[in-house]
C-alpha cells in the first residue's frame, strides 16, 4: 500500500507540509507552514486531523517557535500553550508537546532547534512503527469475510503512518483476508464519507459509505461483523473519546452483539485521567452544523450544539488494541505507560 503522508517536513525543511484534508475527497492540495499561527490554524480548522498526526503536527510545529541558538524558553513555552489549546481533547497532542518540551529543557547548550527536529523526527517516525504494530494485533480480531463497521477516519489520513483502526483493516487484507468495510459518514463534517471512503478506494478495499443514522438497521440485518473506531483519548478505566457518534453507535452495537473495537496507539492512553468523565471535550463552531459547507441547512440564527467527540464507557468496548497488546474488560494498561 503505498503511504499517505499527512505530515512530513517541507521540502526546504524550514516548514511543516500537511496534506490539506479540507479539499478532499475533491482535491489533493499540500500546504507548507511556516509559522506557530499556522500550525494553530491548521490544526484548529482540521486542515490537519487525527490524534495521532495532530500530535506530530503539534511536535514539528513547535520546532517553528526556536531560535538556531540556546535561548528564549519561555517564547517555547507560549508557543506549545497555544498549540495545546487549539484541540484541547486529544492526549497525543499534549503528550507530543511535553515530550518536546522536556527535550528542549535537557539541550544543554546544544542547537534548539536542531534538537527539537530531531525529537520531532522520532515521533513521527514512532508513530509509523506503531501504526503497524496496532494493524498487527488488531488484524488478529478481523476473520476472512469480515463485514466492518467504521466511524469517523483513523487510517492513514490521521496519523505518521497506516492508521489505527484501518491499519487493522490493511493488515488483514495484506494477510489475505476478504475484509468489506461500511463507512459512516460521520456528522458533521463527514470525516467518514470524505477520508474514510477515499483511503480505502485508494487502497482498493471495497467500501460502502453509509449515514450515521443507518448503522442500527445494518446491524439489525445481520449485515455487520464487528465495529472498530479510533480514539482521542482513552482514560485510566477504558473509557474512551473519539469523535461524536461513537457513543451511539457503541449502544447499538452491544444491542445486536456486535464487538465494538477501539484501536489507538500508546500515546493515546492517559494515566492521569481516572474516567471519561474527566475528559474535556471540545465543543465546536455553531457554523460547522448550521452550514458546514457553505450551504445554509438550518436557519441562519438557530442554536447548536456541536460537540466534537462523546465519550464511550469501557463496558461497552470488547477490546482496546494498541502497538503493545489487545487489552479487554477490565482494562488494565500498566504496560502502556
């Protein structure tokens, strides 16, 4: 499978290039950015996506706020304030900026940036390793025949490699698997109809884009085998956030006996979180609902609420898959940290 880049240096290396996934599926367009505001900006206009690749966004972009030289740490400290700020409910944005910024703080007199380019370099270049170490246990869980259900984009689009949950779904084809995937289209935005479905048309893998809504008649026809979701983060018990509409779709998956699978790496699990309840989520712009895509569908004034991600309980997840292991109930990640 060839491999999407979302994120990479820019050519000059002076820059962070993003694959712009606001113009899919229509258009293919790169962007380099060149400064702190625009990797806030990208990030916050979901230019660039995913946990994972936010966080490597995240790290690089940092690197755009140091000097050559030792110097002006609390200039470091604003700049990965505002990164931070800008999707306040991933982990592996918050966990890429601390890593970073405890690399700056060891530098020792050494080129700053030079440093943090490194430390940028390995997290990104850690993140393909785990992709597919995630396809790895996670293709275990798919049979030969599997009829899967998605929701949202955790594939490549969203981190340094081949995904989370879809690189479950790439392994299991590379061992030779019939893998069919059902597509959610995921309100508001249509991650799922726009990301999902293009990764996987790319990719060859025979795919079937869906509303939301429909998920519970499929299963109620016996049409779906198993779900599997990424996750922004995942809270010391198994609870888990990921993008709206997971919650329900996990309701209506344990009401048909479907396994409902959530797939992410290591740097997504948060120790210091106890539950979901902790979790602070990310509510977005009204405009995202009232005319996401330049055309009015609601009236002009009409409130919204327009949260980004839900948050599933762990007794309602079959299994939690990382780079390290396949964790069920109940969870115990002590080997994650």
């Amino acid at each position: 499978m060839e491999l999407i880049q979302p994120v990479a240096w820019s050519a000059d290396e002076c820059g962070v290039r993003i694959l712009d996934q606001r113009q899919l599926p229509g258009r293919e367009v790169y962007r380099d950015l060149r400064t702190v505001d625009d990797v806030c900006d990208a990030i916050r206009t979901l230019a660039v996506r995913g946990a994972p690749a936010i966080g490597i966004a995240g790290a690089m972009g940092l690197t755009l706020a140091a000097n050559y030289d030792q110097g002006d740490h609390d200039r470091l400290l604003s700049a990965a304030e505002r990164i931070r700020a800008t999707r306040p409910t991933a982990a592996n944005l918050a966990w890429a900026l601390e890593r970073m910024l405890a690399v700056a703080t060891a530098s020792d007199g050494r080129s700053l940036r030079a440093v943090l380019r490194h430390e940028a370099t390995r997290i990104l270049n850690e993140d393909r390793d785990m992709c597919r170490s995630i396809g790895e246990h996670g293709a275990a869980l798919i049979p030969d025949g599997a009829r899967v259900l998605t929701h949202c984009n955790a594939g490549a689009l969203a981190t340094g490699g081949m995904g989370t949950a879809l690189a479950a779904i790439y392994v299991a084809v590379e061992q030779g698997k019939r893998v069919e995937v059902f597509v959610d289209e995921t309100r508001p935005l249509l991650q799922g109809s726009r990301l999902t479905a293009w990764e996987l048309t790319r990719a060859g893998i025979p795919a079937t884009v869906l509303v939301d809504s429909a998920a519970a008649t499929l299963m109620r026809e016996q049409k779906i085998d198993l779900c599997i979701v990424g996750a922004d983060r995942i809270a010391a018990n198994g609870d888990v956030a990921n993008k709206i509409g997971t919650y329900a779709l996990a309701i209506v998956a344990r009401h048909h006996g479907v396994p409902l699978y959530v797939a992410a790496p290591t740097s997504t699990f948060d120790a210091t979180t106890a539950t979901g309840a902790e979790i602070v989520i990310e509510q977005r712009s009204a405009d995202e609902v009232r005319c996401g895509f330049g055309v009015l569908t609601a009236p002009a004034d009409a409130r919204v609420f327009n949260p980004a991600f839900d948050v599933t309980p762990a007794d309602l997840i079959a299994a939690i898959v990382s780079d390290r292991a396949v964790y069920r109930a109940p969870f115990d990640f002590s080997d994650s940290r």
